[in-house]
C-alpha cells in the first residue's frame, strides 16, 4: 500500500487546529485511564460488600467472622439458599426445553408464519418479569386465581389444581421469561449449521431421531451449553418473578431473602448477614461465570461452516406441522397472551373477582382516574431520563472497555473483559446493595448520592456494561485494524477516528444496543428499588409499591401503561433486528 506524503482532505485539519485539538485529546493511556475508573468503581461495590461482611459494625467494626457464622446457623438462610437452587434449576431447564426446540423449529424447518413467531419471541425478551409474574399469580393463584376459580366452580372442588406460588411454580414462570434469551443465543448456530454433515447421517441409513442425537445436538451443544449457563446466572439472581409471587407467601430465594432482612418489616437492617450471604453468592456467580467463559473458549473446536461448500438446509415438517403449531402456540399462550389479560383483567375491575356476567358489567376504568397521578408523573419523568442516560453511558463505557480489549496492547488487557462481565455473573441486587452501603457508609453526606437519581443512573449504567461490551466487542472484531491505521497515519487522533471512522460502522451496533438497553431500563425493577427513594422513583417501583401495598388493581393498570409505552420501542427493535440480523 502506498501512502501519500500529504494526509487526505476529510482527515486533515489546519496546524492551528490540530495543535488546539492535541491539546485535550484523548490517547490510548486516557482511554486506560477511563477504563480503569469504571472497572474500580465495579470492583469497589463488591469489594464493599465483603468488607460488610468480615465486620462487626457496617466498615467501623472490627474484623468477625460472625456474620458467616450467622448465615450457616440460620434455617431461614440455609432455606432460601436451598430455594434458589432449586428455583434456578427448574427456571434453567424449563427455558431450554422451550427455548432450543423453538429455535431449530424456527430456522431448520419449513413452518409457515416463522416471522410472527420470532417477533413473538423477541418481545419476550423486552416484556418485564414483573408483568408475567402478575399475571400468572391473577390467573394460577392457588386461592383467588381466575383458573382456579373457573376450574373449581366447574369440577365443583374446594379448589383448582394449580398452584404458582411455590419454588418451582416461580421457576416455571422464570423459565418462559427466558425461553427468548435461550432462543436468542441458540438460533444462528441452527441457522448456519452445515447440512452435509446430516446428509451424510442420512446416507448411512440414520433415523431423524439418530441424525439429531449424534450430529445435530453434538453440533449445536455448545451453544446450547452456554444458553444454559447464561440463563441460569440470571435466574441466580432473579428478584421481579419471586418478589411479586413469593414475597407475600414467604417463600424466599437469595434476592428476596436479601430485600427482606434490608427492608425488615420489624427490627434494623442486618447489613453483616445480608453481606455475608452476598459474597457467599459471588462466589457462586463467579463459578457460573467461569463455567461459561470455559465453554465459549472450547467454541471453536465445533466449528462446521468451510466457506462456498456451505449451504443451509430446511427440514420439511410434513404431518409433524401442527405438532410444531402446538408447541409454539402454547408458549405463546401461557407465556405471553394469558398474563396479559389476567393483568388487563385487574386493571378493569375494581377488586379482584372470578369471570362471571356481574364480573363484565362491573369493568371501568377506575383504577386509571385514581391512580397517585403526582407520584406517577414523578416516576415517569425519572423513568424516561434512566431511559436516555443508562444507554448512553453505557455504551460510552462499553466501547471504552472493548476498545481497550480489543485494540489496544497492554498485556492485561483482557482483565478488563472479565471486569466488564462481572454485572452479568453477579445478581444485579448485590451491585445495588453495594451502591446502597457506599452511599450510606462511605461517601459524605454532603454530596447528595444517597437516595439520588444520580446515583442510580450511574449503577444501571455499570450493570449494563456487562452487555454492551459483548456487544461492542462483537462489533469491534468485525472492524479491521488497518482503517484506524491508516486514519493515525494521516494525521488524525484517536478521538478524531473514534468519530470519523469506528462511528458510523459502529452505528447500526449502537443502535439496537442503545434501544435494547433503554428498555431493558425501563422495565428495570430490581437496581431502582434496593436504591428506592421518593427522589429517584420509577415506574417499575410505583407498580411494586402498589402492589404490595394491596393496590393491584392500580398496579396492574400502571404495567398496562407501561406495555402500551414500550410496544413501539419494541417494533422499532424489531426493526432494527430485520435491518441488521447479526446485532440481535
């Protein structure tokens, strides 16, 4: 490549300029510089949480191991960590049951109508946890639930035969809230997978049951491996699904028990026990995470695609369509369609009543003329400044990270990936109680943080570097070095080829990453109420509010709201998603 002496005009500026411009721009030692500000700040929250933990007294007390002491003594610990397992096991297998089927359904066969059920899918993934755990409790409560309701006055019985409020009942219900992500991560491996492979399988005289057993699965298996392990750190550390249906019953998993001893309905906060239970669940996170990271490095050895010999195949269903039909119209139905007219069904009623002919002429619209409208505007313009500043910063801090891993020299380098993963391998609930302690404990009071929207735009935006470095990553790696090469050779600075060159091929990466993360902020319930405030109010935490405070006609009449809002930023997602399949 021959380089002219002169740099090219769109890259050149004045000497006036350029020196003005050097004066403040960002090197790489800046980008460092920044980077390792926002891998502190993460590290900080879980090595505060650890401090609490080995101590007597908050950060003021001398060193105990009393509080370990505490949790392994206490049954009502030892129970919800019992709780979880079990939770996060049967959450973890319910998603993929649901999830790898649907994904090879989607991409191998010849199922007409496959776009509406991914778009189905998709919006699985940006309808809040909270919104499919009130439906499912209105409709499967094993008391006042409308299903049971019908089915007891049917069959004549003291009661119907479902029961939702139970472990595994929630981790059900958590299992069809992560069926999409498994979706999600597993459908492009069944998308590119080489069909010569199964024609060889069938040459040989291989059944469908034996080509899926020995080529199909073992093909597709890491990935399968890794939707496993990535759904079951979230449903390690889930909080909307067993907070809305367990709370209540008093049936605990790890992030209700923490909420609970925070948030004590008699006595003070146990600060120590719920630090010493934290940091026992890092260590079980950061395992997860280990297992995870292990499996994407062994990725390679099964990759199949070799180039102009590959070619996709399609699976005809044949008799076996209306099986596939049944399978995703029931997912469909239970996980979408019935918790949202038990949640609309709420919202129309004045009390919570079984279907009947008194029960349809007794439909309003009360709940939406009595809702607290000041402290719901309150929640909605905090809501919407969470939605426009978490992603931006996030994606600031996210293409910081990447670029640092991905382009930069320095020989650790890749800490800064792990560090940018930890939001993901620990439960969000421990980041905020980090926060939470660093605001109460350790910064002066007389900066304002405590209970601020400040505060709490800064913690959702670390918690969504986690994925908005995966996704600046993937994006980055796709982007050859020799532009921003040739960019530094004609006289430009880093910041310069940040803007003119990485920028607009980055774009359509910041886009669906930026809507993806402003809705995954506002349906957000988790971060906003361990840090929950009058100042820094949302809508997700007005809806729990209500709800536990026995107001759920009003609350199921805010998350109606609440989906109304969010139903066009879903199908400008989905846009985006058709436009650029490869950033979903």
């Amino acid at each position: 490549m021959t380089l002219t002496q002169n740099p090219p005009e769109s890259l050149a500026a004045p000497p006036d300029a350029t020196r003005a411009r050097r004066a403040w721009s960002i090197g790489p030692a800046g980008l460092l510089v920044a980077a390792s500000v926002i891998a502190l700040a993460i590290l900080s929250l879980l090595g505060l949480i650890v401090v609490v933990a080995f101590n007597t007294n908050g950060i003021r007390g001398a060193a105990t191991w009393t509080n370990f002491r505490d949790l392994f003594e206490s049954t009502f610990a030892l129970q919800a960590i019992g709780n979880t397992m079990i939770y996060m096991a049967v959450a973890t297998v319910t998603s993929v049951l649901i999830g790898v089927p649907a994904a090879w359904i989607i991409e191998r066969t010849d199922l007409p109508g496959k776009s509406i059920v991914h778009a189905f899918f998709v919006v699985g993934m940006l309808i809040p946890g909270f919104f499919v755990a009130m439906g499912w409790l209105i409709m499967f409560h094993p008391h006042v639930g409308i299903v049971n309701e019908l089915f007891a006055s049917v069959f004549h019985t003291k009661s119907g035969p479902f029961n939702v409020v139970t472990i595994p009942g929630m981790g059900f219900v958590q299992g069809l809230s992560l069926a999409p992500v498994v979706f999600a991560m597993t459908s492009a491996t069944f998308k590119t997978m080489d069909q010569s492979l199964e024609e060889a399988a069938r040459t040989a005289g291989g059944t469908f049951l034996q080509q899926m057993r020995r080529v199909t699965l073992p093909l597709s298996w890491p990935s399968i491996l890794a939707a496993t392990l990535y759904v079951a750190i979230i449903a390690f550390g889930a909080f909307d699904i067993p907070a809305i249906i367990g709370l209540s019953a008093r049936k605990f998993t790890f992030s209700t028990f923490l909420f609970y001893n925070v948030n004590p309905q008699v006595g003070f906060p146990r600060y120590g026990l719920v630090a010493a239970f934290s940091t026992f669940m890092i260590l079980i996170g950061a395992l997860l995470s280990w297992a995870y990271s292990r499996v994407l490095r062994r990725a390679n050895q099964y990759r199949v695609i070799t180039g102009k010999n590959y070619k996709p195949s399609v699976v005809a269903l044949g008799r076996w369509m209306w099986a596939a039909w049944v399978f995703l119209g029931s997912y469909i139905l239970v996980a979408t369609v019935m918790p949202l007219l038990g949640v609309l069904w709420s919202a129309l009623l004045p009390q919570q009543q079984p279907i009947s002919a008194a029960a349809f002429s007794s439909i309003n619209l009360d709940n939406l003329t009595q809702l607290p409208w000041s402290l719901v505007r309150t929640a909605v313009v905090n809501t919407v400044i969470i939605m426009l500043a978490v992603p931006t910063l996030a994606l600031i801090w996210s293409t910081v990270f990447s670029w640092i891993t991905i382009r930069s020299k320095y020989r650790f380098r890749a800490v800064f990936d792990y560090v940018a993963f930890i939001p993901h391998a620990v439960p969000s609930l421990i980041l905020g109680m980090g926060a939470f302690l660093l605001s109460l404990f350790v910064l002066p009071k007389s900066w304002g943080l405590y209970g601020s929207l400040l505060l709490l735009v800064i913690l959702m935006s670390l918690v969504a570097v986690s994925f908005g470095s995966r996704m600046t990553n993937s994006a980055l790696m796709q982007i050859h070095p020799e532009l921003e090469e040739a960019a530094a050779v004609s006289g430009a600075s880093l910041l310069t080829t940040f803007r003119r060159v990485l920028a607009p091929l980055l774009r359509p990466t910041f886009q669906s990453a930026w809507l993806w993360l402003a809705v995954l902020s506002f349906r957000d319930l988790t971060v906003p109420l361990i840090m929950f405030s009058r100042d820094n109010m949302t809508l997700s935490v007005t809806v729990w509010n209500l709800w536990s405070g026995g107001n759920q006609g009003q609350a199921a009449m805010i998350t109606v709201l609440m989906l109304i809002i969010v139903s066009p930023l879903a199908l400008l997602y989905l846009r985006l998603a058709r436009s650029n399949p490869g950033e979903m």
